[in-house]
C-alpha cells in the first residue's frame, strides 16, 4: 500500500475542507518560498500552454534567456546571459546547453525533482563561481540529463505509458506533401471502384494522421457521398460532425448526400430519423435547399415513408419556387408503388398531373410505371372509375402551376404578397385531396348507381341485347352500345392485337364508351390499361423514351401467360435494338416456373443458347422452382454436378421450400445429404424452413390416426438433428462490414448491435 502523504505536501485539490487553515499555517509565506512557487508555476504554464515556443523570462535588471527546445528536438542559440558580476541567477532557474534541447521529446523520461528552495540555495556561490566567463553552449553536462521541469507522478507516467501501447505512434512520412485535391481525386476514383473502405483509410490515416494535410470541404463531401450510395448512415454523419468541429462549412452538395445516406440505410425507420433532424437543424440555421437537395430529401420519403409526407415536401417546394421536373415525379412515383393496394391507381393520377404540366416522361419513369401495375392494385373499382375516367374539364381543383416559373428569393415573395404562394399551396393540396379521395369523400353516389345497374341487369335480362355493359378479355374495362356478336368480335380482335385498347397514360384519349373499370386483379389486366405491351411502347415512342433492358424485362413479367406479346417480345427486342442478357431469360423462366410449367422453363434454354449466352446459378434457381416432385429435384441438383457447378444456398432453399409443400421428408432428407456432400453451409432461412419441416401440425395424434404424410417425419427429425451438429451455418455479414476496417469494427461493435436490435 502506498504511504500516506503528510498535510505539508498536499495539494490544494487533495486538502479537506476541515485541514484548510492547518494547510495553510503550514504554507511558507517567506520571500524564498513564494519565489519558488512562481517558479514552478511559470515552468507549468509554458511546458503544457506553449509546448512549440521558446521559455523567456524577463526579471527586473538581468535578462536570462533559457532555451528549452521544441516538441520536435529542433534547439536555436540564444543569445548570452546578461547579468550583473555582482549577482548570482535567479533562484530556481538556471541556463542550459543546447545539448539538452536538441535531446529526447519532453515526456519520453519523467523524473521526479525536488522542489524544495534550501537544496538549491547551498550551492548558489558554487554555480556563481562556476557560471563566471562561461557562455552559452559551453556549460558541462551535470544538467544534460535532465529532460523534465515540472513535478509529476507515477499515475502520470503509468497514464503515458498505457497511451503508447494502445496507440502507437505512427511514423511521420518523409517527402513533399500531397496536396488535399490529389486526397479527393484518390478517394473518388477509389469509391468509382467500389472501394470504400480504402477511400476512409487514405483519409484518416495517410492524410490526417501521418502527412497532417489539413482537408478541405470537397474531402469530406466525397467521403460522405461515397458512404450515402451505400447507406452507411453512421459514417456519413459522423464525417459531417468532424467537418463541422474543423470549422468547415458545408454545402448544398453535402446535405444531399446526407439524405442521399438516410435514403440508402438498411434500417428505414432510422434513416428517416436522421433526415428529419438534419431538415430540421437546416430550418433552423434558414439555410436554403436546391432542387437537387430537396430531390434526396423527396428520396428518403419515397423510400423510408409515405406519400403524405413526399407531398409536404413538395408543398415546400413550390412554395420556394422550384421548377418541377420529371425526376420530381419519378420520386412520387416510387412513394406510390409502397402501396401494395391502391399504388397503381396513385401513379395514374400522378402521372396525370405531370402531363398536364406539360413534362414528358423518361425511360425511368416508364419503368417505375411498369413496376406499379406489377407489384400495385388499383384498389376499389368504383373510385378508381370515378377518379380515372372522370373528364378533363371536371379536374378544375388540380394543380395548375407555369413550367417556366423561376425560383423567387423570399424578399420579393413578401414584396410582391403571399397571395401567389398560397395559391400555389392550395394547388398541391388539391392535388393531395385528389388522390386521397375515397379517404374525405366517401363516394356514395357511384355506388348507389352500380347497386342500382346490377339490380336493373338482374330483373331484366333480355336487355342484354340492348346497349350494355359487358366485361372484356381483361376484366378491367366496360364497354357500352356492343350486342353479343359484337362482344365476341371485341374479345377476337382484344386477342390479335391489344393496342386497340384504351390507354390510360394518352392524355389525349377521349374514349366516352368507356364508363367504368373492372377488378384488375392480375398484372396483365393492368398492363392492357395502359395499352398492353404494344401500345406502351408507342406511347414511349411519341414521348421520345427508349426502351432499355430492364423495360423488356419487367414487360416479360407483366404479359399474360401463352399470350401473343409473350411470343413477340424477342422480336421487339430486336425491332428497338436492345441487347438482351441473362435477366431477361431468366424471368421468362422464372414465369413459366411459378406455373408448374417445367418443360416450358427448358424451353427457354436453346433460346439463351442461340443468342450467344451462358446460364448462371438465378437460371437453375428459377428451374429449381418447378422441380415440385422428388424426381426432377435430384435430376437437377446432378445436371448440376455433371456440369461442375455447385448449388448455392438459394437452390437449395428453392428446393426444400418445394418439398415442405408436398410434405415430402425423403425429398428433404436427400436435399439435406446433398448440401452436407457439397459443404454448403445453411443460412437463416434454410433454418427456418426446416425448423417448420421438423415440427408436428398442432393437432395431429400419432396415436389416434395415421396420416400417409407424416409418416416419415420422425426419421426426418432424427436426421435433421444430426445434420446440424455437423454443419457449420452461415452468418448474416453486417450490412456495413466490408466499408470498414478492423480497428473500426472494433470500435463500432456494441454501438452497432443496439442499433440492429430495434431496426430489425
């Protein structure tokens, strides 16, 4: 244990407040003694408050210059000592040779010394005999070991110690510095290259750490960027708060990296929290966004929220003065497709909108509609009708804003009057009521007219004959003035060539016979309200927006089954010169797959074959679908042995989920000996299949009745037991673990895992 300090010695920090006036009588108030105390003070306030600059102490008729040296061993020649012959150095302080600057770095060996004045005053006549005819420079080396002029502890000393080997010091880099536009350049052709973890390491080692080339704003803004396209959310921000602690200040291209971050993250409810505090933090400071800006912020809606929320921002918008563009709409066009039950019938009206602004659609935007009639619903029938079909003079309450309106400073906007930029606002709010209709509105009307047409078509039936309402090929249009011939001639004709039908996004289409729209439950009933494969593109070739790639591969999803523009969609390929790939065959097999059809999905085979193409591992995942019995599974898992291919996990999740339908525990327990041949090791889903495989039906007793099905569930299980005790199963990789570096991963570890916890 140590021993005990005595009152004398304390400090004043470490006395009690009953020991103060016993500490204090104890205090030596003498000449000497306060001397000494400046002494020591003066030696602490220039090692820690100037550690770069040289000591001079200025005391009445002498001038001592004492030279301590730098941080980095540099030590400079002062001039010569000036004092009277008559008087000896100042109690306390005494001269050195440059020797002793130019040694170790300050703190590389700490020493204790005394303090004490009487040691010193003994042998003042000694060093004033000494000192006599001496210069600077020439002293002898009794002093040269003597590195520290300060008191210090052994907690100190342990405290530097445990930095050095946390830490250790990193070799400075010799040369000419690189200068902080070689750091962006490097870094942006890194993160081109999908290295992003190389781009943070040549920023915070080579650059701040070893050359301590100070950044610049267009340093950081490239790093953040690199981490928004990836939605590394934490490292973006953490960036932004180190620009801002440099006292750079950040702009416009910053900020939209940063919603682009929130945007991208893997866990969308904290995203969408990040971005909304930054949106704050900007309202606060009035800093203005630009179009760019608010089109990130419009991202991270889209993605992370809803369409109400999109629309705030686009009130903001408009009322700033922003011109709307394409990429505006295309951002509401993604909000619309989050809703699985009305999505469709949102992009519609969306879509309208935009065309009456007079802005032509892109190729981009011809696909989000695609992917609306794939993955939306129109919702109900009746609003749908009433807010589709409805004539274009009757939308009086829909907005109306001037394409070639220019963005207003805030002081000519209260110069001119508010009035302007209310009336836009009601605009876009009319536009919200617009498409939230059936939520304010409940139309009453319509339906008390359907309910009142069926019950008319009930009690007379022979008015079929008549002008009448009859379902096309599609279910999604009513027609009006067709007898049953003609009904029959519409369905032929609807067959040979669906571009007769109406479109929906031809603004010009005046079609009066069209009173209403059907259940458009599948995605072919909506692609033909939009003109079915053939009329979508032409209405794409008079906006001027080439198909691509992925327009053909999203048509191949949306066409009917064993339809004509099924059989004719290589030949449009062809007829727009659009290089096919892989993807696009893969989904015409992945098609016929979900249908049971597995001779149809080989058939698909030469085709890819002709065209120059090779199968990948996605084309035997989407055979794997239509492998339902156990004889085709195991024929496809030894094609693929046979072509030296080994099935990855997604083949073999295909395959179990197919024989956990059928009940098949044989078909299991041969997947599962083949994964074990092939090492393949098993991820979370494969678990969570087979951990439902393996559980009884709630009500089943083994002991009451016996079912064919189940019979073999108990080797299952025998064998499923063993099997996991020999496999080694795959861990889900962190979203962001291949940006960072080992120390990082360190570091971040248990911040990250309570993030994951609530995202998740």
């Amino acid at each position: 244990l140590c021993a005990a300090v005595p009152l004398k010695d304390m400090k004043l920090l470490d006395v009690k407040l009953g020991q103060l006036p016993t500490w204090l009588a104890m205090r030596d108030f003498t000449p000497s003694g306060i001397v000494g105390a400046l002494r020591r003070a003066a030696f602490w306030f220039g090692e820690f408050t100037f550690p770069h600059k040289f000591l001079v102490q200025v005391w009445p008729s002498q001038i001592p210059v004492f030279v301590l040296g730098d941080t980095k061993g540099n030590a400079q020649r002062a001039p010569r000592l000036l004092r009277p012959p008559s008087r000896g150095p100042l109690p306390g302080w005494r001269p050195f040779s440059s020797s002793q600057a130019s040694g170790k770095l300050p703190g590389s060996d700490l020493r204790e010394i005394d303090a004490g004045s009487s040691a010193e005053a003994v042998g003042e006549e000694e060093e004033e005999e000494e000192d006599e005819g001496v210069e600077f420079g020439t002293l002898s080396n009794k002093f040269s070991s003597r590195k520290y002029y300060h008191k210090t502890t052994s907690r100190f000393q342990n405290l530097k110690l445990q930095e050095g080997e946390e830490e250790p010091e990193r070799k400075l880099r010799r040369g000419p510095k690189n200068s902080p536009y070689w750091y962006f350049l490097k870094c942006k052709a890194l993160i081109k290259e999908d290295k992003l973890a190389e781009a943070l390491e040549l920023f915070e080692v080579q650059m701040l750490k070893e050359e301590r080339v100070q950044p610049e704003e267009s340093n950081y803004t490239v790093l953040i960027g690199g981490c928004g396209r990836v939605g590394y959310v934490k490292k973006a921000f953490r960036l932004y708060n180190d620009m801002k602690k440099r006292g750079l200040t950040p702009t416009e291209a910053t900020y939209t990296a940063l919603f682009n971050a929130c945007a991208e993250s893997p866990w969308k409810d904290s995203g969408l929290q990040s971005a909304l505090k930054l949106r704050q933090q900007l309202k606060s400071k009035n800093e203005e966004l630009n179009l760019i800006t608010y089109h990130a912020l419009l991202k991270v809606c889209a993605l992370c929220s809803d369409l109400r929320m999109c629309f705030d921002v686009l009130k903001e918008m408009v009322h700033k003065g922003h011109v709307l563009t394409a990429e505006t709409f295309s951002f509401l066009l993604m909000s619309c497709i989050k809703d699985s039950e009305n999505g469709f019938r949102y992009a519609l009206q969306v879509w309208k909108e935009m065309t009456k602004l007079g802005i032509k659609a892109d190729s981009h935007i011809y696909n989000l509609m695609l992917r609306a009639a794939r993955d939306c619903g129109i919702g109900d029938p009746v609003v749908a009708s009433e807010v589709l079909l409805r004539p274009a003079h009757d939308n009086s309450s829909q907005l109306r804003l001037a394409p070639g309106r220019q963005k207003e400073k805030v002081k000519n906007q209260k110069k001119k009057g508010s009035e302007s930029a209310a009336a836009v606002q009601l605009d876009v709010e009319a536009m919200e009521k617009q498409l939230f209709w059936e939520s304010s509105v409940r139309p009453e009307e319509p339906i008390r007219q359907q309910n009142k047409d069926v019950n008319c078509a009930e009690t007379e039936p022979a008015a079929l004959d008549s002008p009448s309402v009859a379902h096309g090929r599609t279910g999604a249009l009513m027609r009006r003035g067709q007898n049953k011939t003609e009904q029959e001639q519409a369905r032929l004709s609807q067959k040979l060539r669906f571009c007769n039908l109406p479109n929906l996004l031809d603004s010009r289409m005046a079609d009066a016979a069209v009173v209403s729209l059907g259940t458009a439950a599948t995605p072919s009933d909506r692609l033909a309200l939009m003109g079915d494969a053939e009329g979508f593109l032409n209405k794409m070739k008079d906006d001027n927006a080439e198909p691509n790639i992925k327009t053909f591969t999203l048509l191949a999803e949306l066409v009917g089954p064993q339809s004509p523009s099924e059989s004719s969609l290589l030949a449009l390929l062809d007829e727009h010169k659009v290089k096919v790939d892989v993807t696009f065959f893969n989904t015409l097999i992945r098609k016929k797959s979900k249908q049971g059809d597995l001779e149809g999905a080989k058939s698909v085979l030469p085709a890819l074959v002709k065209r120059g193409l090779s199968p990948n591992l996605q084309t035997f995942c989407n055979l794997a679908i239509a492998c339902h019995r156990e004889k085709d599974g195991l024929q496809l898992l030894s094609d693929l042995k046979r072509s030296g291919v080994t099935p990855n996990k997604y083949i073999y999740s295909t395959l179990i989920a197919a024989a956990v339908r059928q009940l098949d525990y044989s078909y299991l327990t041969e997947i599962l000996r083949d994964m074990r041949n092939n090492q393949v090791p098993p991820n979370e889903v494969i678990i969570r299949q087979l951990e439902f495989a393996a559980q009884y039906p709630p009500k089943f007793d083994r002991y009451k009745s016996k079912n064919p099905y189940l019979e073999k569930i108990d080797g299952f299980r025998g064998y499923y037991y063993r099997w996991l005790k020999v496999m080694a199963g795959e861990e889900t990789p962190h979203p962001w673990e291949k940006y960072r570096t080992a120390k990082r991963a360190v570091d971040d570890h248990k911040e990250e895992a309570v993030q994951e916890q609530p995202g998740q």
